[in-house]
C-alpha cells in the first residue's frame, strides 16, 4: 500500500507542478505579469536572459518592462516530473510537511519561444528559441512555488 502511496503523490505533485509552469508561461504570454511573479518563491532566482532576478518583486519588475508592443507563445513540451524530496534545513534536519506529502519538485521540460512585433515582418511570429529547461519547486502554504527557474539553449547546442 505504501509504495501505491507514493506513486499517488508523484502523480499529484507532477500534476501541481506542472500545472504551475503552464499557468506562469500563460500568464507571460498573456502580460499578466502580477499573476507570473507571484507564482515564484518568496527567494525564488530566475536567471532570465542572461539576469538573476531573485523574488516575485524583481520578476514583475523585469516583465513589466517588456516592450508594450511585443507579444509572446512560449510551447512547453516534454514536461516530466524529474525528483520529488523532503527539503532539508541547513541543519541537517529533513523538513516535513504535515501531511507527508513531498516539500520540493524537479520538474524538466522543452521550451519553444516565439515572439511578433506589429512592425517587424508584418508582425509575423518568429522563433526565438529552443530551450531545455529545468525548475525546482516548492510547496508553501499557497501552493507550489518556483524556487529556481534555469534554462539552456537547446537548439542549436550551446
């Protein structure tokens, strides 16, 4: 029964995790900036082109200074549930969530970015990039949160 268990949390923890990613993508795409940063940890790190912002305060200051004019569609594809574990304190301690349930998530997906600009090409859609991309999750008393969002160009290699 106990090995039965664990797979029912793995699947309810993919399912919360990834449902995070999807809303944080929708939300950028749909310049709902507020909604994007408050689904990042309070400590939460985003290295977003090439810039750490650290928190949802530093995540909606740099959304909110896109361009107006510039709209996004970010495709995640092959999202997988790649750890879930107990987070532990600096003491060594293992910290658990009163129910049992695990209090950090991997999760790993493809990222396809494309973006128009109105007068760019005829505001056609242009690939920006292909990218694979890993985000630590972490549960809070709101839900899971991300804790660390990273990426790497995909296509082509970096």
């Amino acid at each position: 029964m106990e090995h039965a268990s664990e797979a029912l949390y793995a699947d309810q923890t993919k399912a919360a995790c990834e449902a995070v990613v999807l809303t944080f993508f929708h939300a950028l795409d749909t310049r709902r900036h507020a909604a994007a940063a408050a689904l990042m940890a309070p400590e939460g790190l985003w290295m977003r082109q090439g810039k750490r912002l650290c928190g949802p305060q530093e995540v909606l200051a740099a959304l909110n200074a896109r361009a107006p004019e510039r709209s996004t569609c970010h495709v995640i594809t092959n999202l997988r549930l790649e750890a879930v574990e107990q987070a532990s304190d600096p003491a060594g301690d293992t910290e658990r969530r009163p129910n049992g349930n695990p209090s950090r998530a991997t999760v790993g997906y493809f990222l396809t970015a494309y973006d128009s600009v109105p007068h760019e090409q005829g505001g056609a859609p242009r690939l920006v990039s292909i990218r694979e991309c890993r985000d630590v999750l972490v549960a809070t008393q709101d839900g899971w949160r991300l804790a660390d969002k990273s990426s790497r160009r995909h296509l082509p290699p970096e």
